[in-house]
C-alpha cells in the first residue's frame, strides 16, 4: 500500500482515561478513497479513536498523522458528524446557519460569501434538507436535526469524512440515500463510519475493522468469527441480531 496516499496513519496508539487503557496498541492506515467502516460494543473505544484523529484526545503513546501533518493542525481538513450531535434545541439558529458553521474554518474574516452559502445549500439539498433551511434547528425532529449536521460537515468540503453512528436516528429512505451519497463521495475523499448497524455497514464499506480497546483489521471487508468474537467477546450469532456474520462475505 501505497505511504504516500495515506490520508490518516494511527502507530502503536495508546490512550488511557484515568489509567485504564481505552485503546491498547492500535495501528490503522487510511488512504484517499477508502470507505472503513468501525464496529465494536458500547465503550469499546471508537469515539476516542475519532477524537483521536481529530487531535481532541492526545494519544499517551504511539504515532498519529493525518493528511501528512499533525491532527491539531489538520483539523479544518476534517469533516465530522459527532455522536448524538449536542445542540441546546431552544437556540434561536435556522438550519441553514448551523450548516454555515461548517464552513466558519474557511470564511474570511469570519464573513460568509455567496460561495459559502452556495455549498452550504448544495449540502442541505444532499440530504434532502433544503426546504427546510430557514426553519430553527429545535424545531426540527431527531433524524432532521441529525441531516443537518451531515450537511454541515459536508459543507466543510472535508478532504477526510469521520461519522460517528451518522444514521443513528435516520429513517430508513433517508439512510439508504445517505449510505449511497456516502458512497458517491468516496471518489473525492476518505470516509471512516462508526456504525451498529452491521448489515449497513457490511452492505456498504469496503472495509471493516472491529474495536475493542484493540483494533481488529485486515485491511478488507472479511472478517471473521475470530475477530467478532474476540471484539464482542460474545458467540457471532448474539451480536448482529441474529444476522449471522458471513452476510459480510457475500456481499
Ligand atoms: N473523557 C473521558 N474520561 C474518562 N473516560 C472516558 C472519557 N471518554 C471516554 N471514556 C471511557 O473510554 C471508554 C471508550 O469510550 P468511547 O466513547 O470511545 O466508546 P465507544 O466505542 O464510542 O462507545 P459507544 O458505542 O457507546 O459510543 C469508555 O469506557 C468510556 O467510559
Ligand atoms: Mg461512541
């Protein structure tokens, strides 16, 4: 594989939280184009492992490189869907200022041109929100509000997408639009998706890796029971609700 097209480089990371170790030694290399999909349980790590990359949480040990530089640095390179992105929904904000933010890192002099408010409204129109751009963002419902933070992210022009369980909330036709959006902007960037849904993600990644403080990879969309098991350290068949894992082989 090819170092020079490495987007994101992750070398023997340790991160402890009060001295637990949340991620144990974890190495990961993304390239311009990749689709990696993360799995693992509840406190597994992945939130970290994002925070990580975006320079949020300092490794105590091993190697963090993104777009060839520091995380810190590389911040405004990054898009970034949070989890249960927080929001105070009584904020008297419309849509299409929230999805303006996303472009705060490439304004000048903090004033929003017509070209950022065109990619702003050509991101609301990627997740069918654009109707809905002058409406305030707590009157929105759960899985609008969470396309509008996609939208934001997307309107950074991000050269990196990081999602973090980005259709959580999100109905089913809107998931399947966003995972083939999602697809369709892989040719323009590298995308990492944290995700449950394993059937989506088996669908729609080209590769997985599993996290449970270590990091299960191999660089494809082939996992095995091992590895499964070995991150949920529970039998395959409990953890995909009763979708048995070789559904990420035939696809
Ligand atoms: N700021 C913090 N201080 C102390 N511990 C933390 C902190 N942030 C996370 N942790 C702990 O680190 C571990 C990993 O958390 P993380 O949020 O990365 O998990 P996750 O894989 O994203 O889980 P989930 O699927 O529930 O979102 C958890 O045990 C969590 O309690
Ligand atoms: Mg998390």
């Amino acid at each position: 594989m090819d170092i020079n097209n490495e987007i994101i480089g992750l070398r023997n990371v340790w991160v402890c939280c009060g001295g637990v170790p949340v991620l144990e030694d974890v190495s990961l290399s993304v390239h311009q184009h990749d689709f990696l999909g993360i799995i693992g349980p509840n406190g597994g790590g992945k939130t970290t492992l994002l925070k990580v990359v975006l320079g949020l949480v300092k490794p105590d040990r091993g190697e963090v490189v993104v777009l060839g530089g520091e995380p810190v640095e590389q911040r405004k390179r990054i898009g970034y869907v949070p989890q249960h992105s927080l929001f105070d929904p009584d904020f008297p904000i419309s849509v299409m200022d929230v999805v303006l933010t996303g472009r705060s890192g490439k304004s000048v002099f903090g004033r929003y041109t017509s070209h950022d408010r065109e990619l702003a409204q050509g991101a609301l129109a990627m997740v069918e929100m654009l109707p809905f751009k002058d409406r305030q963002i707590g009157r929105l419902s759960g899985g609008e509000r969470q396309r509008v933070f996609i939208a934001r992210a997307l309107a950074a022009e991000p050269e990196v997408l990081l999602l973090d369980e980005p259709a959580a909330g999100v109905d089913m036709h809107i998931q399947t639009e966003f995972y083939e959006l999602l697809e369709r902007l892989k040719k323009e960037m590298a995308i990492v998706m944290i995700s449950h849904d394993i059937t989506a993600v088996s669908i729609y990644v080209d590769k997985i890796a599993c996290l449970n403080r270590r990091l299960f990879y191999h660089n494809s969309k082939e996992l095995t029971s091992w590895d499964i098991e070995a991150t949920y350290q529970c039998p395959v068949e409990l953890i995909a609700h009763g979708i048995p894992h070789r559904v990420l082989r035939e696809h």
